[in-house]
C-alpha cells in the first residue's frame, strides 16, 4: 500500500522560515503543534477499536503501538505507528481487507473472509484539523508579531 501523508500548504516555507527565528520566538509555534497533535492523539485513540471489540486485528497491539512523534525541530509531528516495532496493521483497521485466500508455505491456502473498516485516525484529523490551523496560525502571527516588534525596537 502507497505511503500516504497530509499536508499543509505552505507548510515547509513556514517551518524554514520559523527555524531560522530564536528559540523564545518559536517556543509559542512549537507548544501550538504540539497542543494539535496531541489533541488528534487522544481523539483517534479513543475511536480505535478496543482489544476484544469484535474486530479481528483488535488484539491491543495498535492501542500500545500509536504514538506521536515530532520532528527534531519540533514544528511538525506525526501520528501513527511506524519503524521495526510498530503494529503493522494499522491500515487494516483504518480502511478494512478485503476477502482474499492466503498461500500457506505447506502449498495450503486459507481464505480470509475480510475485515470491516474502523476509521479512527482520519476522523480524529477531520475533527482537528481546522482547531490545529487556527492554533498554529496563532502562534505563527504572536511570533512574527514580536519578530517585527523586536526589529523595529532595535532601530
């Protein structure tokens, strides 16, 4: 399945703009992000499928494998789960499987009679998604406020 990301317009001009300003003046940005990000955290994983909830991929291997993570700058932040641990199926529960017959190594096939989908992380993006802009839009105007009020100060 093709990686698949959300974006911002105009998201890496305003980060390459933002690291380039002090630490106090990004600070606010940077709490703003992660105020966002950990608002979409709480919301999806409280619409994930519980461990024993019917759904066959609902084990708890999802609810202990989701996480946030932030970029070293912290001005961005994903949610999921990724890298050698994560719980590989995440896609599954999002977006369902479909019927399919399974090869077995033996020569055997098992068919799988499919997986309804549970979105929960798209939702929680849908449902946050215009608080986050806002508050990273905040954020943004107080920084650069206090950028131009510190230039024009200095002269």
């Amino acid at each position: 399945m093709a990686r698949q990301r959300s974006r911002v317009k105009g998201a890496a001009k305003l980060q390459r703009v933002l690291r380039q300003l002090p630490d106090e003046v990004t600070g606010e940005v940077k709490e703003a992000v992660a105020e966002s990000a950990f608002a979409l955290f709480a919301d999806a994983y409280r619409a994930m499928p519980k461990p024993g909830a019917g759904h066959p991929y609902a084990d708890g291997t999802l609810m202990r494998k989701f996480q946030v993570k932030f970029t070293k700058g912290g001005l961005a932040a994903r949610i999921g789960s990724w890298g050698k641990g994560r719980a590989a199926h995440i896609h599954l529960v999002e977006f369902g499987a479909a019927p399919h017959d399974i090869p077995m190594p033996d020569g055997g096939v098992i068919h799988h009679p499919g997986a309804p989908a549970q979105p929960f992380l798209f939702p929680a993006y849908e449902a946050n998604r215009n608080g986050a802009i806002k508050r990273v839009r905040v954020a943004v105007n107080r920084a650069l406020g206090r950028v131009v009020a510190a230039g024009k100060g200095a002269e």
